[in-house]
C-alpha cells in the first residue's frame, strides 16, 4: 500500500472538481477540507483505490461522495456507483448528503437500498435504474439475487464503516455482492479500526491502494476522561450516581453486549431517568423512534451497542459511557469521538470491572499516556430529584403520504394549540407517521389541543411517546 506523503491542498476549488460539485460543495457551506478530505480526495479524483481510517464526523462521505459523483455520467441510464453501509441510519445519512452534494447536477438518481423496509417499493424503484445506490449488504445481496439490481456498469464502489460490517456478519454477502461488479471499478474502503480482516478484505478487494489514516485526535483533547474500578453488580447504581454527578443533556452507554442494553435501561428508568435502549434486535420502526427521541431531547440517555449507534448523527452530545470497556482500543477512542466535536468540551466516563484491567492497560499504552482513575460512591436508593428530559415527544399518525410537512404540524402547534415557536423542537416526517419535540411542560396542552383541532384542515390520531 503507498502512503500519502505530499502536502495535501485545503481548498475544493485547488481540485479538478467539476462546476456543478463546486456549486453542491457551496451550498453545503464548506470551505476548507477535513483532512481526510485533503488527503485522500486527490487519489480519488485521480481514479486510485483507497483504504481509509477515518471516525465519525471527519467528513469522509464528502470524501467518496465527491469523487463518485465527479466520475457519474447523467446520460448513462445505469447504475454507476455502490456505497454499501451497515446500517439503514448510515445509508439514509449518506444518501441524503450525496443529493445535497449533486443538487446542481440535473437529472440524477440516487436510491437508497436497506433492509427493515418493504421490498416492493425498492423492486418498483429499480424498474428505472439509479445512478448511485447506496444500501446494506444483506438488501443489496437479496435484490441481485432477484435479478432486480444490475451491477455490471459500476466504476466506483465504496465500503463504508467496513469493520461494523464484518462485525454484523455481512462478510459473505459484501465478496458476493464485489463479485458482480466490474474488476476495472475503483474501490474505496472507509472503516473506523484496522482489525486484520479488515485487511485481509482490502487486500482481495482493492488494488494497489493508497492509503490514509486520519486520527479522531483534533477531538481527542476536548474530551474529559475518568475512570472507575467497580464490581460488576455495582455498575449501574454507580452509573446512575456518575449521571447526577455530572448530569450530561445527552448521554450514550455503550455496551458490548445486546442483552445489558434492555438491563442497563430498566434500572435507568427505575432511578427515574429518560432512558431508551437500541440495539441490533429491534424492529426498524422501533429504532426510528428511538432514533428520533433522543435527537429531539426527549430522551437523555441511550444505551446502545456499538453496531447500532453506528449512523447516530447527534449534535452536541454531551457524554459518553462505556459502561464495559471495548476489548479493541481503536473502538475505544471511536466511541469517545463522538463527544467534544467542533472545539466544544466532552466527557467519557469508564465503568471497568476488575476483569476489565488488561483492556485498560492496552488502551493506556495506546494513549501513550496513564489513564485517570477516581472513586465513585454507588447510589444506595432512589434519588429524590432526577434531571429530566426538557422535551417530549407526539406521534402524529400521518406523513409524506398523507402530504404532511414539518410546517404544517408547526402551524398546527403554533396555531390552534396555542404554542409559541420556541416550545417546539425538532419534526420528523417519515412516510406514514410524523413526530414532533414539544417541551415538556407543554406537551400535555400540545396534546390535547392536537387530539381536538386539526392538521392542514384533517384530523389525525395523535399519541405522546
């Protein structure tokens, strides 16, 4: 593999980047490039694989989104370019920015491809093929299989978040699915770690690639760590005295097992915080809710594994738990990555149980420095006083079907229910079912007022999460 060693440019204007990019580039309010940017853009747009490390948050799917979009032909009514995520959060994220990033570019298809979701809709949406699909293996795998998606036209395939993939299982599926494409595309692999089958997946997939490693490291000094030997039968109580402690708005614990969300969870809520659980097993409408809770403040604390926060997109997230620590270092500092962005303080807050020290001390060697170690009391009872959740959330059983947009529930609120605009948070508007963050102090009168009124002159059942 060839390192990159030349000193990258920082402006997207220094780049062979065509007018219609630069106008999607303009529009998203960029300016400088992210170093992953800088360093990997210029073997992209020069037709070279590319294997990348590079966390959340460092711009990567501008990276490829860029350097597949400037390689699309319009004209050509097939499907050019695969982006394959592990899951449906992520590969609605990057669908999303790769329209944003095209939206000077006429005529253009992008579909997104993910299991959870009905099949027939996705067969009637392949009867016209897209130029870009981005999806999840096992979705992706299904639709070759039915002969309804074609591959033998892609130039650019790209593997995002790579090593979540493997850890998921999608190994079979991802060779299957590179065994459609042409061998003269261009790959490009993006993954979080480095673990050797990552590797040994690079080194069949790709050819000669460059390759670039990007730290999470301009975070990294933002973020607070501590750390705290504790039994494991005192881990949540000392969990729930930490939140108190230092009572975070939004908090994610991870857990390395599924089964210790619901657990971890159901003792939450028992001391009395807003706690929601997402992990792998849950049905894709449950996810969404949960999804759109915890962005919208209605929930202030999510105790997920690491598979499913990948494609968590949460701004300003305050802390970070891990309530076991990882046995990789590199999914150690992946998970504290994602607080303290963008010059703003984070904290990471470590529960290790006497079992844990070895994966403590390798993660010590790789900071290259002595972790931080405290004494934590546990809590003893019920605390009289929890923080709550400043938002709640209302479901509206309506959405794009029933031609419903985030105004018109923000009229609805703002108007009949008596709402000022400040004491309404986030919407989101799926197909068929609408949410809306209201305050809390307000949701019991929003709700009412909802179940009475009208929304766009129709009523529509309304339910408070």
């Amino acid at each position: 593999m060839n390192q990159t060693s030349a000193v990258p440019p920082s402006d997207f204007a220094s780049l062979p980047l065509s007018p219609a990019l630069l106008q999607g580039v303009a529009a998203l309010g960029y300016e400088r490039m992210t170093p992953i940017q800088a360093q990997g853009l210029p073997a992209i747009l020069d037709g070279r694989d590319l294997i990348a490390q590079a966390p959340t948050g460092s711009g990567k799917t501008a990276a490829f989104g860029l350097g597949l979009l400037q390689r699309l032909d319009p004209g050509l009514g097939r499907t050019q370019a695969l982006v394959l995520c592990p899951t449906r959060e992520l590969a609605d994220q990057v669908g999303r920015q790769l329209r944003k990033l095209a939206y000077a570019i006429a005529n253009l298809k992008v579909s997104v491809l993910c299991g959870g979701m009905p099949l027939g809709p996705q067969l009637a949406s392949l009867e016209h093929a897209p130029h870009i699909v981005v999806g999840t293996p096992g979705r992706i795998q299904e639709l070759l299989r039915k002969q309804a998606l074609r591959l033998d036209g892609v130039s650019v395939l790209v593997l995002d978040e790579a090593d979540r993939m493997l850890d998921m299982g999608f190994e079979e599926p991802i060779r299957e699915i590179v065994g459609k494409t042409p061998r003269t595309r261009q790959s490009l692999l993006f993954s979080a770690t480095f673990p050797e089958p990552i590797r040994a997946l690079a080194a069949k997939m790709l050819r000669d690639p460059v390759e670039v490693t990007v730290e999470g490291g301009e975070a990294q000094p933002q973020v607070e760590q501590h750390f705290y030997e504790v039994e494991p039968a005192k881990k949540t109580p000392l969990l729930a005295a930490l939140l108190l402690e230092f009572r975070p708005e939004s908090c994610v614990v991870f857990c390395n097992m599924r089964r210790d969300t619901e657990e971890v969870v159901g003792s939450l809520n028992h001391y009395g915080f807003a706690a929601l659980a997402l992990h792998g097993d849950m049905e894709q409408r449950d996810r969404d809710e949960v999804l759109v809770r915890f962005a919208n403040r209605s929930c202030s604390v999510l105790v997920a594994s690491d598979v499913a926060a990948r494609g968590l997109d949460v701004q300003d997230l305050a802390a970070v738990v891990n309530y076991e620590l990882p046995t990789d270092p590199d999914v150690y500092v992946h998970r504290i990555g994602r607080t303290g962005r963008a010059g703003r303080g984070g904290v990471a807050l470590s529960l290790c149980a006497p079992r844990e020290v070895a994966r403590a001390q390798a993660l010590e060697e790789r900071q290259g420095r002595p972790l931080r170690w405290e004494r934590a009391n546990p809590l003893g009872g019920k605390p009289p006083q929890v923080p709550q959740a400043p938002m709640a959330t209302l479901r509206i059983d309506a959405g794009r079907t029933d031609k419903l947009r985030p105004g018109d529930v923000l009229g609805a609120l703002t108007g009949d229910a008596g709402l000022k605009a400040d004491q309404v948070g986030k919407i989101d508007v799926f197909p068929t079912r609408s949410y809306v963050a209201v305050a809390r102090a307000q949701a019991a009168q929003a709700l009412a007022r909802l179940r009475e009124g009208k929304i766009k002159g129709r009523k529509f059942r309304v339910h408070r999460l």
